[in-house]
C-alpha cells in the first residue's frame, strides 16, 4: 500500500479546466488526488484507481460501530440540528401512525 501520510500539495483545477483539460487531470490523478472546484468549494477529487481499491479496502475494514462513529462525529452538527427541529415542531404525520 502507498505511503500517503505526508502528502503534496494537492492540485486544484476549477470544473471548466477540468473539462477543458481533462487528459492532462487524469494524468496528475494517477500521481496524485486532483480537486475539482465548483463554485468555489471542493465538488469532486479525482484519485487513481489504485488509490481508490486502498480506500474501499479501508472502508471494509471498519466495524459497523466505528462506521456509525465516523458518522456521528462528521455529521454531529446536522444531526443535532435534526433533532431539535424534531423537538420544536415534531414529526410530520406522527397522529396518523398505528404505533
């Protein structure tokens, strides 16, 4: 597996680029990962597909606890935000459910 714990500077290219310049974006991505920007935020990242299987291996490697984890804490502020609007207005159609 790749070493990639001190990584470069990743490249960045805005979409139009990346269309306009795509063979030369598939080049850099088997080097290294190339970020796509759209409207001024990261849409996409490009990365080799030998980079790509070390990922999807990582991610079977994982217990569904710590996947729910991960989850919890990327997303803590949505789910938060989620459950006090659940708490203000309540759950759409909660009066006609049978349980």
């Amino acid at each position: 597996m790749a070493d990639h714990s001190h990584p470069s500077p990743i490249m960045q290219a805005n979409a139009t680029d990346a269309k306009n310049r795509f063979g030369d974006c598939l080049g850099q991505a088997e080097r290294e990962p190339v970020q796509v920007m759209k409207n001024d935020r990261v849409a996409v990242v490009m990365v080799s597909a030998a980079r790509y299987a070390e990922l999807e291996a990582l991610e079977r490697t994982k217990t569904p606890g710590q996947r729910k984890r991960e989850f919890n804490e990327t997303y803590a502020e949505w789910i938060a935000a989620q459950n006090g609007l659940v708490e203000r207005v309540g759950v759409f159609g909660e009066v006609y459910r049978p349980w």
